[in-house]
C-alpha cells in the first residue's frame, strides 16, 4: 500500500484513491501531421519502462481528481518525490547518482509504501526524510 | 540420459531412490556458441531444447542470472488455454497447445498437464456478445470452444453462485474443454534436462551485463563469469526485457508491472475445472495438492520489486469470494508477485531488432505460461533459419510503426 503526497491536496492519501498512468514528460509531437509513422509510433508506444528511477503521472482519480507526477523508484518502491503538473522533477537518476557520491541525499517527503515494502526500502524513505 | 519409466521407479526404489542421476550439468561456460538464449525460464530452455532437437544445433547456451525457472515460470498461475480472438494470436496459442497435448511424452517429463476445461464467464450483455464472436471465431480457427448458458456453467461447477441474487449474476461462459493447467516447474526443468542431455549449456548464476556489437551485428554478450562470443543471441527475459533491450541500444514498446497471484491452504477436492471472470476480475483453479490458486489483474504502476500492493490482493479476493461465496472463510498461505512485461496490445514481441543477430521473444505480459511450448518451438525456429517462423511474423516490434497491432485484450483472462 503506497501512501502518496498530494501535491494539490497537499495530504497523504492511501494508494486506493490513485491511478498511475505511465511515464510522465512524454512530449507530444508539435505538428502530429508531420510526424513518421516510426515518430508517431514511437510517441504512442515505446516507453523508458527503468529499473530504477522513474518519472511517472498519476491521477488522485477519488480526490481532487487533478494529475500530478511522481518520481519513484521502480525496484525498492520508494516515493522520492511528487510534484505538480507543469513541474520537473528535483531528483533524477543523474541527481541522485551524483548526490550519492556526495553523500547528501535530500529528497522531499512524497510518500512511503507503508506495507510489503522491503525493509531496505523503508530505511530508504526514512533516510530521505530525515 | 536416464530415461524416466514406471519401470526406473520400481528399480531406483531397490536402491532407496539414492542413485537417481542428476538432471542437468552445471558446465563451465565455453568461449563461444552458436546460440545464446538469454533467460533460463521456461520460453528460453523451450527454445534451446528444440534449437537441439528440431534443428540439431547443440553448440548453446542458456545463461541465466538466477536459477532456471526462477522467475515468472515459478510465479504464474498454471493455466493453458488457447482461445484467443485473432488470428495470429489464436495460431499462436493453439500451436502451443497442440505441443502440450504431446509433451510429457516427448520431453520424457511429467508435466502434469491436465485439460480440466476453462471458463470464461460472461456477466453482461456485452460480455456475453463478446463471447459469443470469440468463440465462433475459435471455431473458425479449429479451436474448440463453447457457449455456455448460465445453467450449463452452474453443472460444470456446482459451487458456484450462479444465481439471480448474486450481483454480478452469471449469464454464460465460453468454454474450452482442451485448455487446463499444467505444472509449471516441471515444464522449466523437463525443458532443461532435455535440453542439457542433447548438449545444451545451462549456465545459472551468470548474469548478462551487456551485449557485444560489433558493426550493428551482435558477437557475444558480456557477464558476470567473462565475455562469451555467439553468432546469434535471443533475448527472453520477460519483465527485464526492458532493461536488456536499453543494453542493447534501443527501446521497446513495453512497460514492466508486478503481477500477483496467491494459494490458499490445501484443500479437499472442490474445484475440478478452471474459472476465469473478466468481468468481476478474477480466476481461480484447484492444484493437485489441493490449494486453490488465484490471480487477478496486474498492479498498474511500473515495477521491478516481484511484490505488489494489497490492494490489489484485496480486490482480487472481493472477486473470487462473489463468485465462491463458500470460500470466504478458506485462509490464503502465500502471496507473491512477478514481473510481467505488457505490451499496449496485450500481444507479444517475437522479433528481430536494430542489432543484426539479436532477437528478442517478450512482452507475452500475463500470460506467456501457456505458449511456453509453441513459444520455443517458433522461436527456435527463426533464430535457426534467421527469419521469423511464420507464426511468429505478425509478432514484430515493427506492428507499433505500422499500426498493425493485434489487439487481445479483450481475450485476456481479466483486464489489466
């Protein structure tokens, strides 16, 4: 069960008031007549799909029912971020790569899974929060 | 090979079962291979054994980071059926079943296929529309299928609220008399020990770390136990194949979700045939040892972590005790997710790619146990002969291009 930070109503709701919509950012071609069948395949079909750090929209479809984004790592589960739509993301895989070596991860307080997730997942989160 | 027999189990109980000879060898990996299948799990031992058997290239190896059958073999749901809407599709699945009919036999392992029946229950207008076009086109197709009226389900099974009063009341069902269940670990390892006693490589605990290329052609892979050279490498890596193909150099039309199933306590026989419903969103068989086995739809957020969330447990569970009102109090023993590779047609990739010598066989999402055989079986077939099997044609990463799609989700299990 994720607990995920609304950024419009700016609470943490359980996960059942969510739908993930898939990969976020994704542009859509300026001029659509324009486009390739391969370029317009490639908008329709072909996704980043990582393991590991992943951009992502979803819709607080029985709350506010607005779209937002998460970044959220696809293996531990870990909520990184949520930011409103129109947004970037603070923390990417290249962010977070570099900011390991570094040593000083700061990641807002988006949300946890609160249950199943891994203990190393957790101590993730919580490290991110403190 | 030691071949298996009624006989060989009264001779090997002389000697207390002791001298039973190992399965598989666990080689030292050569230099170089004909054939590379990346992926121990059942579609990649499937495709080395008839690489070995049909083609009589032997020179291959099957490395797999884990061990075999470790991922989605081990983790499905067990059910093998065949009746899908198109046509492609519908060749597809049904060479796979006419290759289970005859598998026990021919790997010399019993896989405990067993063509108990599955039912697609309808509960609506629409549903029961949808299957009656699904199952003349079955029909058209040489599959064998069925309409079911709401009686004719409830004699098949008994136990099941097939009353008025239920909320989603059941109106029909298509019904396949062929289809069934099988045993799954024993489809990965009689797959591997076929494919090892005719010279197979099975490399476990070797990880893929990267591909070779050399002038777009691929030459080898890299792993964790060495560079090894190949002139032709498969890719069949299920919910990973995502990330190999980044490997690789390019993308696929595919997103990885965590798919969940759950067995309850075993149980005295209840349930003789299998029960699938899109419509409330859930399916439900008994095994042998008599645990009812359950899935339902996938977790929708991408996912590499093999769990999912209980809410989706729950859901799946609400669906199971509509249909079963009886099993509401039967306590569930394990719970597990695996990583499945969905493809936006609910159809799967069986192609050639960018790289000159580099296939891949992916995207089978929910449901790939059941063309575990016809799977290899096409896909030895075109990395033997460097085209696609004609039965694999249509499955090309290039139908997202040209708008060629298949589109199964309407005969998927449930919706996901």
């Amino acid at each position: 069960m994720f607990h995920i930070y609304c950024p419009y109503c700016e609470e943490h709701r359980e996960e059942e008031e969510f739908h993930p919509k898939g990969q976020a950012h994704i542009a859509r071609p300026a001029d659509p007549d324009a486009c390739s069948d391969a370029e317009w395949g490639d908008y329709l079909f072909f996704r980043d799909n990582p393991r590991g750090i992943h951009h992502e929209l979803w819709v607080h479809a029985v709350g506010c029912r607005k779209f937002f984004n998460i970044t959220r790592h696809t293996v531990t589960y870990a909520i990184l971020e949520t930011y409103r739509m129109g947004e970037q993301p603070t923390i990417t895989a290249e962010s977070l790569a570099s900011g390991e070596k570094a040593g000083n991860v700061q990641a807002a307080s988006g949300g946890q899974q609160t249950v199943g997730a891994s203990d190393a997942a957790v101590a993730s989160v919580k490290g991110a929060q403190a | 090979m030691q071949r298996y027999s009624g006989f060989g189990l009264v001779k090997h109980a002389l000697s207390h079962h002791e001298n039973w000879q190992r399965q598989w060898r666990n080689p030292t990996p050569k230099k170089e291979y004909d054939v590379i299948i990346v992926g121990g799990g059942g579609h990649g031992l499937a495709t080395a054994y008839y690489l070995a058997k049909e083609h009589g290239i032997t020179n291959v190896a099957v490395i797999e980071k884990g061990w075999l059958g470790g991922g989605n073999t081990a983790r499905n749901t067990t059910i093998v059926r065949s009746n899908y809407l198109w046509d492609e599709s519908a060749a597809l699945y049904e060479h796979a079943m006419k290759l289970w009919e005859g598998l026990s036999q021919d790997i010399n392992y019993n896989v405990m296929f067993s063509q108990r029946g599955v039912l697609n229950l309808g509960h609506t207008l629409q549903d029961m529309r949808d299957i009656q076009r699904r199952v003349n086109a079955n029909r058209l197709n040489g599959i064998d299928s069925e309409v079911l009226d709401a009686r004719g389900v409830q004699e098949l099974v008994p136990i099941m609220d097939c009353s008025k009063n239920a909320r989603y009341p059941v109106m029909g069902a298509s019904w396949q008399p062929r289809a069934g269940v099988a045993r799954h670990d024993a489809v990965a390892w009689g797959y591997a020990r076929g494919a090892d006693s005719l010279g197979v490589d099975l490399l476990q605990n070797t990880e893929v770390t990267g591909f070779k290329i050399l002038d777009g052609r691929v030459v080898g892979v890299h792993t964790n136990r060495g560079d090894i050279g190949a002139k032709t490498v498969g890719c069949v890596t299920a919910g990973n194949s995502g990330v190999m193909a980044k490997m690789a150099g390019f993308q696929l039309p595919l997103e990885s979700h965590p798919l969940q199933a759950l067995v309850s306590e075993p149980l005295k026989p209840i349930l003789d045939t299998v029960v699938m419903s899109n419509h409330v969103h859930g399916y439900i068989s008994q095994s042998d040892k008599g645990d009812l086995v359950i899935g339902a739809g996938i977790d929708g957020y991408n996912g590499y972590g093999q769990r999912g969330s209980y809410p989706t447990v729950e859901h799946t569970l609400q669906a199971i005790v509509e249909m079963f009102p009886m099993f509401s109090r039967v306590r569930m023993n394990r719970q597990w997710g695996g990583i499945v590779d969905t493809c936006p047609d609910a159809c799967p990739i069986l192609s050639r790619t960018p790289v000159k010598g580099l296939y891949f066989n992916c995207g089978w999402g929910t449901g790939g146990f059941k063309a575990t055989p016809g799977s290899g079986h096409v896909f030895a077939w075109s990395l033997a002969k460097g085209q696609m099997h004609k039965l694999a044609a249509p499955f090309s990463i290039d139908r997202f291009r040209t708008g060629a799609l298949i589109d199964e989700h309407g005969a998927a299990g449930v919706a996901h």
